[in-house]
C-alpha cells in the first residue's frame, strides 16, 4: 500500500464526517442559509490567499524542472480557476465577491492557516504536500459523491460549485499523491511520522473549516478596533 493510501486509510473517518457535515449536506440539498454562504466564502477567500503562499513554498522547494511546473501551474489555478465555484455561492447569496475580500479570520480559519503556514517555513517538500493534500483531496472526495448521489440538474443552486470539486480537481490531488509517495520512499521514519501528522491535523481542521461556516463562527469577545 502506498504511503497516500495508508494516509486516506487512516483518515476515513474524518472523511466521512466532513461529508456528512450539516454545511456540506447544506450544498449538496441547495439549501444554506445566506450568513453561512458569505461567512464560508469570506474565509475560504483568504484561505485561498495563503494557499498559494503554500505551494509557492513547495515549488521554493523543488529540484525538478516538471515539479517546479506543477506548482507553478497550481498556484495559477487558485488565482484564475477555484474563485468560479466561489462565484456560484456568492449569486445564490445575493451578494458580490470583490465586497467579501480581505475578512478577518475566524478561529478554525486562523487555526488551519497558521499550520499550514508554519510546516511551509520549517518543513521538507513532503511535508508541505502532506499538510496541504487533505484541502483538495477532500473537496474531490465530497464533488465526486454529490455527482453520484445528487445527479444535480443545472438548475441546482450549487451546480456550479458541485462540478467544479467534482471534475477538474482530480488530477491534482492524483498528482499530489504520487508525489508524496516518491517522497515518502525515500524519507526517514521520522519525516514520514512528520507527514502522517501534518495531514491528520489539516484533516481535522477540514471539518473545523466547514463548521465554522456552519455556525457562523466568531471570536468569542469580537472586538471592534479603531486605526487613530
């Protein structure tokens, strides 16, 4: 079994889980109310931000010519492609993307990105792809199963955002894969420890992310701050 493999073994659960979350089940029946869609896209917008700061750090990284091409082709894909599906919820939502940019960040959001930004800084190239794999290995994971279980008609209100993680993700998050197995076969046993930590935690706060949108979620004592 490959070192991918073991991980999405290990992982099931919480794969599960994040497909059966109320904001997820939200998307797949067209049914969310309009504060989770802006709350979700506020986030998920600078999420995507440091993402590319992400994959900036793993083509920093990179020694192949073809490695350095993915990640360059990986960012452009952020920047030009995953803000469409964000389009979609923001027509069904009533409202426009440019006037949602630069939120602050919730905690679950504030949480993932920390992580992901602090093994950019201090870990190997397998690292940064294990902690940054769960993002669209999931997003495949929850398009593919609402492709099958919904069979959704254009008219869905999240058709767009449903084939969009359902088709044109695939091959990255296959081509993630097979680079974190070539690099796992020639890592010590204490990377590949690093890794399999670095993708559970990213995993986990999957679900966080999801549930922050669903709640709303905010600071406990938000605090308005003033520029003198």
């Amino acid at each position: 079994m490959t070192f991918s493999a073991q991980l999405r073994e290990e992982t099931e659960p919480l794969f599960e889980a994040i497909y059966q979350h109320p904001f997820v089940r939200g998307l797949a029946a067209g049914k969310l109310e309009k504060e989770q869609i802006i709350h979700y896209v506020k986030q998920d917008a600078e999420y995507l931000h440091a993402f590319i700061k992400i994959y900036a750090a793993a083509l920093s990284r990179c020694a192949e010519k073809e490695d350095i091409s993915f990640f360059h082709q990986q960012i452009a894909f952020v920047l030009d492609s995953e803000t469409h599906p964000h389009q979609n919820l923001c027509r069904v939502a009533g409202v426009s993307y440019d006037e949602l940019q630069g939120a602050p960040l919730a905690p679950s959001a504030h949480h993932y990105i920390h992580h992901m930004l602090q093994v950019a800084k201090e870990g190997t190239l397998g690292e940064i792809i294990a902690v940054l794999l769960p993002c669209p290995w999931t997003y495949w994971e929850i398009g593919k199963r609402m492709l099958a279980d919904v069979q959704p008609h254009p008219s869905h209100p999240f058709y767009e955002w449903i084939t969009f993680y359902g088709g044109l993700t695939d091959s990255i998050t296959v081509e993630l894969c097979k680079r974190l197995d070539q690099l796992a076969e020639v890592a010590s046993e204490k990377e590949k420890e690093k890794m399999k930590q670095h993708f559970i935690l990213s995993c986990q706060l999957e679900y966080k992310f999801w549930d922050m949108a669903f709640t709303v979620e905010d600071w406990p004592i938000p605090l308005e701050v003033h520029s003198s």
